[in-house]
C-alpha cells in the first residue's frame, strides 16, 4: 500500500464512521420537528379546559399548567367570566381532580383580579392537600386583596411550614389592619423561614417588628454555623434582609448595612448593602 492510499483509506473509515451516521442522525431530526411543527396546533385556554375535563387523569395536570402559562401570557381580556367560572369548578372538585391539576388551577386562577377568584382561592386555602394551599396562597398574593388576608392569616398556623411560609409572603402584599398582628405574631415561629418573611412582610407594611430579625439574617456567621445554609442560600437571605431595612431604617440597622457595604465578602451582598443606605438616605432627604 503506497503512502496516498492510506490517507485516502483514513478519510473513508472516518467518514464511514461518523460523518456520515451523523448527517443522517441530524437530518432524521429535522424532518421529526418539522413533522412536528406542521401537526401541532395552537392549544387556546377553551382547548385546554377541555382536555383537563376529558383527558385521562395522568395527562390533566399538565394541560393544567399549560393552561396557567397560556393565561400569563395572553392579554387580560382573554379572561372571561366563563372561563373563569370553569377554573373554579375544576378547583373545587377534588372528588374528581388530583391535587397537582388543582394546584395548577389555583395558579391560572390569580390572573383574575376579582372578587369571586379570591373567594374560591380562599376556600382553596383551607383544602387538604399542601400543594393545593401553596398554589392558592401564592394567587392571593398576587391579586393582593384585603379580602384574601383572613385566609392567609389562618394558614399561617397550619402545621406546614412551606403554608406557613408563603402565607407570611402573602399577608406582606395585602393591605389591612389585621395583617400586622398576624405577621407579628408568626415571628415566634420556630421555623427560620416563616420568622424571616413575617419580619419581611412587617418590613413592607412600615412595621420595624421584625427589625431584630432581619438583623439576624444579617449575620454570616449565624447563618452559615448555627443553621449551616450553603453559601448561595446566605447570599440570597441577606440580601433580602438588606432590601427589608431600607423600608425601615434605625441607626443600628443603617450601621450593619455600613459594614457590610464595605466588609462582606459577597460582592452581592455588597451592592445590596450600598442599595439600601442610598434608598434610605432619598428617603431620608424628601
């Protein structure tokens, strides 16, 4: 075999071997999403409505959330009453609906701002299933009615500290007077979470309750020893608390955010530090 032949020989065995198999590979591909793209139909919320009420039960939580999804992004006079009516009956029947399609539901639900969607939100609130009660506390947190805050404040001493968490989140974005009392009392909670969005929440009514404990959450030391949270978890705890006393500020709190404006090793942190003084010191000149 002469020394022209072998490159030759090499060329071919690669092409044989992998250029080739992979054209062929890539080609089958792009006639599967071109098969694809030319069977699929738009699905529009009436469309998904019905292949919740009439699809078998494995395939309903994902029209489900399809269906929120397609509601998030379609115009908000895409929502109509009926559709609407249709949402809470599926909602409000567990007998027949799992609990992720109902969560999902109780999702799609909060782009109503209306007094009916926060009733049956409401209802939902008080329902069995932990994801069911997320879902809907999460929705009532964004519609953000004073009607929702009795259900909030009644989930903020059920036995699920994820409940309890998101219904301290819930009752910051609601305005009442009920609302502080609630939140202060969830400051004794024995989970960090819900003490933290309770100061949290406090913090974005006015109320410097929860000072002490956006102080602690402050604390890197505390953080990362006593509660042993991973270096991204500490990031983001601290910059909420830095963001939740800028709303609040009191000479001790603007001393901690001073030092860490200039000392923590968090670049972000840092940034969310200096933030906060600037918040506070416009505040401050107005």
């Amino acid at each position: 075999m002469t020394t022209e032949t072998r490159p030759n020989s090499f060329r071919k065995l690669f092409f044989g071997l992998f250029v080739f198999p992979l054209v062929i590979a890539v080609g089958m591909a792009v006639l599967l999403c071109a098969v694809v793209l030319m069977t699929s139909e738009s699905e529009t919320p009436d469309s998904l409505i019905a292949a919740i009420k009439t699809g078998s039960p494995s395939k309903r939580w994902q029209k489900a959330y399809e269906l929120s999804n397609e509601l998030n992004r379609r115009a908000p006079e895409a929502r109509s009453e009926r559709l609407m009516d249709e949402i809470i009956s599926i909602l409000g029947d567990a007998r027949r609906y799992d609990a992720k399609t109902r969560g999902y539901m109780a999702l799609a639900l909060g782009r109503w701002d209306r007094e009916k969607a926060v009733q049956a939100l409401s209802r939902a609130a008080a329902d069995p299933s932990s994801e069911v009660v997320v879902y809907a506390l999460w929705s009532l947190a964004g519609i953000g009615s004073p009607s929702g805050i009795p259900a909030a404040s009644g989930a903020l001493k059920h036995e699920d500290p994820d409940i309890r968490k998101t219904a301290a989140y819930a009752l910051g974005l609601m305005s009442g007077d009920t609302v502080r009392p609630a939140l202060a009392a969830a400051l004794k909670d024995p989970v960090d979470d819900v003490r933290w969005n309770a100061a949290l929440a406090l913090a974005r009514h006015g109320d410097g309750a929860g000072r002490e404990e956006l102080n602690r959450m402050l604390d890197r030391s505390h953080l990362s020893g006593a509660l042993g949270l991973n270096e991204a978890r500490i990031e983001q705890t601290m910059i909420n608390a830095a963001r939740g006393l800028a709303l609040i500020p009191e000479p001790s709190s603007i001393r901690i955010l001073e030092s860490l404006s200039r000392e923590d090793r968090s670049l972000k942190v840092r940034q969310a530090a200096i933030t906060a003084l600037q918040e506070i010191r416009k505040a401050q000149a107005s």
